[in-house]
C-alpha cells in the first residue's frame, strides 16, 4: 500500500517543483523585461532634455523617411524609371522586412513607450512596439540599395563616402528619431537594426544564388513559393496580414512580368517617367482606397481576408498592371 502513495507523492512533488521552476523563470523573464523598458524610459526622458520645436520637426522628418509612404514612392520611382531588376529586388526585401516585422510586433504584443507614460509621447503610431519597424526598414533598405547601386562618376573615395553615410548614417538617425519620439524603446530600435541589417547581408552574401536557384524554376513554383512565405507569415500571426500580402502580391507581379516580355524603366524621357508616376498612383491608389470602400471593415469576421485580399492586389497592380499599361500607353517599352 505504501509503494503506490509513495509513488504518487513523488509524482507530485515533481510536478509541483516543475510547475514552481517554470514560474520563477518566468517571473525573472517578466523583471527583466521591466527592467529593460523602465531602463528604456528613463533613457527616453534623457533624450527628450534636448527637446525643442525645431528639432522635434527635424525628427519627424527624418523618420518619414523610413514611413511606408516614403518607401512607396522611392521603391516605386526605381522599379518605373530607373532600374526595374534593382526596383523588384528592393521592394522584395523591404516587402519581406516589413512582413517579418509585423510578425513579431503581434506576437510579442509590446504596448509603446507613451502608453506606459504619455508624456513622453511627442508623435502617435498605431501598432505595437518591438521590434521598431522604422529601424528594421531602414537597415533593410539603405544598405542593399547601396550593395546594388551601380558605379557612377564620383570619385571611389566620394562613393564609399556617400555609400556609409547612406548605408549606416541613415539607419542610425532614424533609429535615434524613433526614441527621441517616445513611439519605441531603445531595445526596440537595437532589435531592429539588428534584423534588418541581418536580413541586407544575407541578401548581399545569397541573393545571386538565390537568383541562380530560382532561374530553373517555372513561373508556378515561384508565385508558390512567395505563397507559402506568405502563408508561413500568416500562420504566425494574421492580426495584420498586410506586408505579407503585398509581398506575395507584387512578387507574383513581377514573375508575371518577366514572363511575358519584361519592362524597361531605363528608357524614356522626363515626362514619359513623369507619366508612369502618375499612372502608378491612379490605378495603385485607386485600388487600394477603392477596395478600402467597399471590403468589410475592422471588426468584421472577414476583415483579415479581405485585408489580404487588398494589399495583395494593389501590389500586383503595381508590378505587373501599371508596367503593362505603360508599355500600352506608349510611355514605356519591354525589354530589348
């Protein structure tokens, strides 16, 4: 009789002192978290000593520079009137950045600084806070936009110059601007910077493989490929399946594209690249904000789909409809 409640007495403490080392190692995950976050705040407060009108100005401006709207504007002008290989590669990875980083933002679910403390809150963004999508973006961005961009008639020493500033500069004033705000901690921007410059050396080190890879295969195994990324996104967290889309969306463009006689961003004049911006921002736009006006709205059960569905689309559009349209138009040709 002994041996079995002994047994079961055993199991139990086991159990219990399992159960009690969980805890404890959660508890010291939670005080190190509020730790790190009051370290944050206190940092912030530091920060905003140097607070003035002007200078607020000066950082909401430069870190407009890593909104999605600046993107879209940057990205677009490249891939419709300068290079469109360089163009579809950038909008890849910033696309791919932004997707990862929504990821996390919904599954770690940290509130921003100034809802902790609203007086530190010098601007207001929607979202969560960690990682900083700013930062990610820009370190992203700027550092295989330099790895791509070609020679040009600066001097080697000017070039490298300009490259750095670009490459590294850039990321860190953003990064700095995102704290100075109160809209992300510093271990946001920190974490940030570090995936995103991740994610830009592993394209400068892989991505002609990649290409290589992706050469054999037929233009069905691409578009599954970006659909099964972006299935893989949304499988982690669907709160906000937006980056994820528009990077299926515009892949799926863009394998389109080049399958059926390509674009040339190269060619044309001024005004005729002036034209391919404006087209771009009628049937993109109209896309987007038409489809907005019609699609269930938040709060509905079929919000997240028809997100998707309006992300992915707009997209597209923008990598395979308007590049078609030009070339009809007569404002743009194929590929030579």
């Amino acid at each position: 009789m002994g041996g079995p409640v002994e047994a079961r007495g055993t199991n139990g403490a086991a159990c219990f002192n399992a159960e009690f080392a969980l805890q404890t190692r959660y508890c010291r995950s939670s005080m190190f978290s509020q730790s790190v976050y009051e370290w944050g705040l206190n940092l912030i407060r530091a920060v905003q000593s140097l607070q003035s009108a002007p200078l607020t100005v000066c950082m909401k401006v430069v870190s407009f520079l890593s909104d999605p709207k600046a993107y879209m504007l940057i990205l677009s002008f490249i891939f419709l009137c300068f290079d469109e290989k360089r163009g579809a590669k950038l909008t890849l990875a910033v696309l791919f950045a932004g997707a990862c980083n929504d990821t996390l933002k919904n599954t770690l679910k940290v509130p921003r600084p100034y809802a902790v403390d609203p007086a530190v809150g010098l601007d207001s963004v929607s979202g969560f806070s960690t990682p900083s999508g700013h930062s990610q973006a820009s370190a992203s961005f700027w550092p295989y936009a330099m790895y791509l961009w070609p020679a040009s008639s600066l001097s080697v020493k000017k070039r490298r110059a300009v490259k750095i500033a670009l490459a590294a500069g850039l990321p860190l004033c953003i990064g700095f601007s995102r704290v100075y705000l109160g809209v992300h901690y510093p271990s946001d921007v920190l974490l940030g910077w570090v995936l995103g410059f991740l994610l830009s050396l592993g394209l400068m080190l892989f991505s002609e493989q990649i290409e290589r890879l992706l050469k054999g295969c037929t233009k069905t195994v691409k578009i599954l490929i970006l659909a099964l990324i972006a299935a893989g996104f949304n499988a982690i967290s669907s709160l906000d399946p937006s980056m994820a889309a528009a990077f299926f969306g515009f892949g799926t463009g863009y394998v389109l594209l080049c399958e059926n006689g390509g674009f040339c961003a190269a060619n044309g004049t001024p005004v005729q690249k002036a034209l391919r911006m404006l087209v771009f921002a009628a049937l993109t736009g109209g896309i987007y904000f038409g489809l907005k006006a019609v699609f269930p709205a938040k709060g509905s059960g079929y919000y997240v789909l028809f997100r998707f569905i309006r992300y992915a689309l707009a997209a597209f559009s923008g990598s395979f409809i308007v590049p078609k349209l030009c070339i009809v138009l007569k404002i743009a040709g194929s590929q030579p």
